[in-house]
C-alpha cells in the first residue's frame, strides 16, 4: 500500500495501531489437520491466516502444500491473499472477485452448500461471515489463527501530527485499525479530526466500522485492495483540483 500510495507521489506516514501474534490455542485445527482431506474447502480471508496457518503446519512438521492433495481445495478473499497463499505452496483454487469474506461466501455459495469448509480467522473477526457461511449451508468448522491487539504505544510525533490536522487523509485498513486508534485518541476527538482530515477507508466492510460511530469516511475504494484505495485517493484529490479550478 505505501509503494502504491508513493507512487503516485504522496509522502507516507506511518502509524501501526494493531500488532499481531499467533493464537494461543490451536486445539480446533490440530483435529482438523488429522483430516484435513475429509474437508472439501479452507476459505483464507486475509494474508494473516494463511501466515499464521502455514506457521502452524510447519511448527507441527508438515508441509503447507501437502495439506490440501486432491483436497481441501483454497478460496482466497483476493489476489493479495492469494499471494501470500501460492507463496506458502497452497494452490488456490478460487479467488475473491469483490474482495470481502461476504461477497467470497456469494461467489462459492453452490459449491459449498452441505460441504465441509474449514475457516481461520482472527479473534475479532467478523460475524456477519460466519453468518453468511452458515445460511450458505456450509458445514463449517472455524478457529482462532490469529489475535489481533493494540500495541502498548503510538508514535507521539504521527500521532501529533493526526491530532493537528497536519496531514491530508488517514487511511483505515480494517475495522481494527480504526477501532484502536479511536481507543488511543477518543472517539471524540477522531470525529473532530474527521472533520478536518478525510478518512478513507479501504472497503465497505470498514467504511461501515466508521459510519457506525458517527464518521462518514470521505473516501472509500471502490476494490478492497491497497491498489484499489491508491486509487481511490488519487480519484478524490483529482475531483478537488478539478472543482478548484472551476470555482
């Protein structure tokens, strides 16, 4: 996302709000993966489960790609995702053409209907999957893969500059992100920001986390990808100097 961003010439500032480490209980996969050809698919919703996976497989002295010969077969959220999947040796079978885990469970919906799908994902992640999911009739079997946290800090000086106003837009790459900054800064004082700083948000599933405390994000990609929202910030600042120059 920073090489896309910078090549179109912005200047990146950077302010990790989530750290990331491996769950702490893998119980629920470990009996998957003494069957894991008895599952028909592993639905990957984001590059941190198919790390944290892949760790795991090696950890228990497995190789990643043996797992997944004829089956389970891999669904991926998008081409990022599967990525970091191919990377690891999994063949993927199915990539994500709108890039959230819902429109994922609408794409394979027929294919997955009374078969056994196995879902990693993170400790705060969505319901409205596993909802999906379940009313797609998938028999499904998910688990924790991943935790997602806050960090003990931020960076005083991009935090200060947030807090003055003294950047263009901040990005939200997931619900998380937005959820912890709000919980360093106040969520008071992030609507007062919003105010004078556009927020862009990388897909619908995070513009919703943002409108559902009041923040109307200004910019939202149309593509939930890093080139997507690239993409969609140069688009808005293009309209700006349009209508600048027209007033």
């Amino acid at each position: 996302m920073v090489h896309a961003l910078e090549r179109l010439g912005a200047e990146v500032l950077l302010l990790p709000t989530i750290r990331f480490a491996a769950a702490s209980d893998w119980r629920i996969f470990d009996a998957a993966l003494k069957k894991i050809a008895e599952f028909d698919w592993i639905l990957f919703t984001s590059q941190n489960a198919v790390r944290f996976v892949c760790q795991h497989i090696r950890e228990s002295g497995v190789g990643c790609e043996l797992v997944q010969s004829p089956k389970p077969l891999v669904a991926t959220v998008g081409p990022a995702t599967a990525r970091a999947a191919t990377t690891e040796g999994l063949r993927v079978d199915h990539v994500g053409k709108n890039h959230t885990g819902e429109a994922l469970v609408c794409e394979i919906a027929g294919l997955i209907h009374e078969r056994k799908v196995l879902l990693p994902r993170s400790n705060r992640g969505d319901d409205r999957l596993v909802k999906a999911l379940r009313q797609a009739g998938a028999l499904l079997t998910e688990f924790v893969a991943y935790r997602a946290a806050a960090p003990d800090t931020l960076d005083p000086v991009v935090l200060s500059r947030l807090r003055n106003a003294e950047v263009d837009a901040i990005i939200f790459a997931s619900p998380s992100a937005f959820d912890n900054l709000s919980s360093f800064v106040g969520s008071g004082e992030l609507s007062r920001i919003s105010k004078r700083v556009q927020f862009a948000a990388i897909g619908p599933t995070t513009a919703r986390a943002l409108r559902e405390t009041g923040i109307r994000p200004a910019i939202e990609a149309g593509e939930s990808s890093a080139a997507g929202l690239a993409e969609a910030l140069a688009k808005y600042y293009q309209r700006k100097r349009t209508a600048v120059r027209h007033t």
